[in-house]
C-alpha cells in the first residue's frame, strides 16, 4: 500500500524500475496496487502503462484515486487494462 506518501513523478520513476529491473519475482507476485492519494502525474501513469503491458504483470487491483492524473491519462490507463 503506497497511499498518501506523496509520491510524485521523480518517485513513481523510482519504484517502477525497481518493481520492473530488480526482481522480477516481484512483478510476476504484485497482485495490488494502491497509489492513491499521491501526485504521480503524467510521468507515473507511462510508468503504470509499461508496468501494466509487461506479461508477467499479475496485478488485479489498481487505486489511482486522488491522483492528478488527467482523463487522457487515466483513458491510456483503461485501455492498457482492457487489451
């Protein structure tokens, strides 16, 4: 659970190439993704969409609420999801 933590788009860059290039253990086991409550922007949400189209991503939860995410953003995001 990473909510409220102020993560913004330096930080989301941060936990992305860790979740995605230093175990990829992680990828293949990460089920929830809670982000809510964060600033992750424009940058973060390329970051979710990468993380979302790679074939070990297993995750079946995703909370973006109150995120300053734009609806292009949040379109790119569903339609990642729904492929």
């Amino acid at each position: 659970m990473l909510s409220s933590n102020r993560l913004n788009q330096d930080s989301m860059d941060v936990l992305f190439k860790a979740i995605t290039m230093n175990n990829k253990n992680v990828l293949s086991k990460l089920q929830k993704l809670d982000l809510s409550y964060n600033s992750i922007s424009t940058i973060g949400s390329e970051h979710l969409i990468k993380l979302l189209s790679n074939p070990q991503c297993i995750i079946e939860y995703i909370n973006l609420e109150h995120n300053n995410l734009h609806d292009v953003n949040i379109t790119s995001i569903v339609t990642c999801i729904t492929r």
